[in-house]
C-alpha cells in the first residue's frame, strides 16, 4: 500500500525545501573576510576552498607575498571579486597568475611587483574592472600583459615601472581614460607604447622616462589631452613624439628634456595650449622646434635651455606673449637667431624676466635680441612670405623671398628634397602624400612653414 501525503503537506515541503535553497544560495553570495587574507605560502593557497567554502567574494584585501614558497594559485579559483586591494608581490617562483580565472572585480588597487619569475598575467582573462590603481613594477621577466584585454576601468592611476622585458601595452586596448597618471618608467625592452591606442585622456600626470628603447609614442595616437603636466625626459633611443599628433591640450606644465636623440617634435602640431610651464632642454640632437607653430598659449615660463644643436625656435613664434611669465633662453650653442614674434613681443612687455645668455653670437644676450627685434627686417620679411597652394599635389610656388635654399622635411625630420630658391614652381610629385616642413633659409632669415602633400 502506498503511502500518499496530502496536497497541502505535498506544498508545505516544496516551500521549505525552496527556502532552504534560496538561504544556501544567498549564504554563498555573501562577502566573506572582510578583513582581508594573507597568503604567504602555498598551502595557504590550496587550502582556501577547504577552509572557506563558498567563498567569493571576500570584503577586505587580498595579499600574496610568498618569496619562493608560493608556485601556483590553482587553489583560488573560486573567487570572483575582491572588494578591497589585490597585492601579489615577492613570489618569486610564480610564473603565471593562473587560479584567479574567476575574478572579475577589484574594488580597490591592483599591484603586481617584484615576482621575478612572471612572464605574463594568464589567469586575469576575466577581470574588467579595477577601483582605483593598477601598479605592475619590477618584474623582471614579464614580457606582456595580454590577459587584461577585458579590463574597461582603471579609477585612478596606470603605473608601469621597471620591467625590463615587457614588449608592449597590448591588454589594455579597452583603457579610454585614466582619471589620475600615467607612469611609464625604467621599461627596457619598450620600443612604442602599443596597446594605448584606445587612451582618449588622462586627467592628471603622464610621465614617460628612462626608458632605455623607447623610439616613439606610437600607441598615444588618440590622446587628446593631459591634466597637470606631460613629462618626457631621459629616453635616450626617442627620435620622435609619433603617437601625439592628436594632442592638443596640457592643462599645466610641460617638460620634454635629456632626450638625447630627439631629432623631431612634429607631432605636436596640433597642439594649441600648455597651461603651464613650458620647459624645453637638455635635447642635444634637435635642430628645430618645427612643429609647435599651433601653439598659442602657455600661461607660464617658456625655457629652452642646453639644446647644443638648436639653431632655430620659429616654431614658437605663434605664443602670445601675454601668456608668457618668464623668458630663458640659455646655453644653446649653435643659436643666433632668437628674434621671432613672441620673443619680441615678449621683451616689449616684460623685459626685466628675461634671462638670454651663453647663446650663439645674435642671440647671446638680451641686448642683442632687442636690437634684432627693433629692426624688424625678420618679421617683416617672414610676413610676405607665402606657400601655395597648400595642401599641394605635384607642385608649389613661393612669393616673398627671391634667394635662398629650400629644404624638404618629412614627419620623422629627415631632409628628403633640398632645392635652391630662384623658381616660379617647385616640384615634390616624387613625395608620398603626407605631411611635410619646408625650411627656407636665406642671408637674412629662415622661416619653416608645413606643406601638405596630397
């Protein structure tokens, strides 16, 4: 005889039965650990699942600093977000980050330093978020960083500091925009910045130096702006600033220094206002400051100090002197030419801040500027002098000087045509199309103006 239980009872069960699922479930999606974790040997590890069962989300920070104890995170794989701060630094024997699969969240920072034996960050395929920094430093042996190609969000700052093998940024082509800096620092083995492509603004600090392969910025080439300073110093292989042409705004200073061969800045093109000091120095292979002719304001000091090869600063000739505090031009060898309109001008309104010295014979002292200026054969000349048409397909043609030599600069500033002035037409239909300088030099003068070649 079977025994059947009455309909009620029948649901009485189901409903208990439900409410305990639900209750487990919801057990199990709570925060655990909301003082954090240390990890600092690798049955730590592999006992995590065993002493916190249904684990995953933990509210505190999470720390791994195993020197060579630690070799895998297999035991960490069901973990799904980290409300606090992820550290995994000092595990020496890790070589990959393979056991975090799971993670997708960082509410706080994420810093990955000194695991010398870590080739790559395999196992963070799935993390797309990260609160605040995002810090990967001293990792000798890191050679990409592909597995954050999820990740939408750094919060605050992108340090990237002394890994002396990484090859790239690839993995963060998703990263639009970093709310604090930028910091790309003692990388070896970098020779572009690929992998930046998607990087649209930084609201504070970007700061790229010593990096000892560096030869352009290839990779920045839709960073329209930067918050309170653009630093490039100390990057000996850098010729060229490829990778800025869309830059156009520094909301404070300025610095491009000690780049040794820096022979181009004509990516900067587009650049129209540093609201802040303009520091120019040390860069001892440029010849020109071609490049800069958009810049119009920099509401500060203009300084272009130790630039043993300078000979020309036209480029700087569009700044509106107002915007000007202080002068220095200082200890650049081979120039003798400063008398350009926003040098002038400057001396006309405030010449008790200007400091021009140990220049070439012309622009050696303040004195000698002055009176270059109160002639005004310079300016008036450059004023007549006119390239059209521009943009041009074959040819131009040149009014307003009759004698001289013209040269034909591409974008990297190598000279690829050299002519000499005493044509009605110049012929450039051997160019690719592109950008191009034409530096017109004369007895009196020398004036560079772009050229677009269609």
């Amino acid at each position: 005889m079977k025994l059947q239980l009455p309909l009620t009872t029948f649901f009485k069960i189901a409903i208990f039965l439900n409410l305990i699922f639900i209750s487990s479930a919801s057990l199990k999606a709570q925060s655990c650990l909301p003082n954090g974790i240390f990890f600092n040997n690798q049955a730590s590890i592999d006992n995590f699942a065993t002493n916190y069962p249904g684990c995953t989300t933990i509210g505190g920070w999470v720390e791994l600093n195993g020197f060579s104890d630690i070799t895998n995170l297999n035991g960490l794989l069901q973990i799904e977000e980290i409300q606090g701060n992820l550290l995994i630094q000092e595990s020496d024997n890790l070589i990959d980050l393979s056991g975090l699969d799971n993670l997708h969240t960082i509410g706080g920072f994420l810093k990955i330093a000194g695991n010398d034996d870590l080739t790559s960050f395999h196992g963070l395929e799935n993390l797309s978020s990260i609160g605040s920094r995002l810090r990967i430093e001293y990792n000798i042996n890191l050679e990409n960083i592909t597995a954050l190609s999820n990740l939408t969000v750094i919060n605050n700052t992108l340090d990237v500091i002394n890994n002396d093998n990484l090859l790239s940024f690839n993995g963060l082509e998703n990263i639009t925009t970093v709310f604090d800096e930028v910091y790309i620092e003692n990388n070896d083995a970098l020779e572009n910045l690929n992998g930046l492509e998607s990087l649209v603004s930084i609201g504070g600090r970007l700061l790229i130096a010593r990096n000892g392969s560096l030869l352009n910025l290839d990779g920045l080439n839709n960073l329209n702006s930067v918050g309170w300073e653009l630093s490039i110093s100390e990057n000996p292989a850098l010729e060229s600033l490829i990778g800025l042409e869309l830059l156009a705004t520094i909301d404070g200073s300025c610095l491009i220094s000690s780049n040794n061969n820096l022979i181009n800045i004509s990516s900067l093109a587009n650049l129209t206002t540093v609201n802040g000091d303009f520091y120019f120095g040390s860069n001892f292979a440029i010849t020109s400051l071609a490049g800069l002719e958009g810049l119009i304001s920099i509401n500060g000091i203009l300084n272009m100090t130790s630039n043993f090869q300078l000979s020309n600063i036209e480029g700087i000739r569009n700044i509106d002197a107002t915007t000007i505090t202080n002068l220095n031009i200082n200890n650049n060898d081979l120039l003798s030419e400063c008398a350009v309109k926003s040098v002038c001008d400057f001396l006309d309104i405030n010449p008790a801040n200007t400091n021009i010295f140990f220049n070439n014979p012309g622009c050696e002292t303040r004195e000698e500027v002055e009176s270059a200026c109160a002639l005004g054969t310079e300016e008036n000349q450059i004023s007549q002098i006119k390239i059209y048409p521009n943009p041009a397909n074959n040819t131009f043609e040149i009014s307003g000087l009759k004698e001289g030599i013209i040269e034909i600069i591409d974008s990297q500033g190598r000279t690829v045509k050299q002519m000499v002035l005493n044509e009605n037409n110049y012929s450039i239909s051997e160019l690719s199309s592109g950008i191009y300088f034409v530096k017109i030099t004369s007895e009196k003068t020398s004036i560079t103006k772009q050229l677009i070649k269609t």
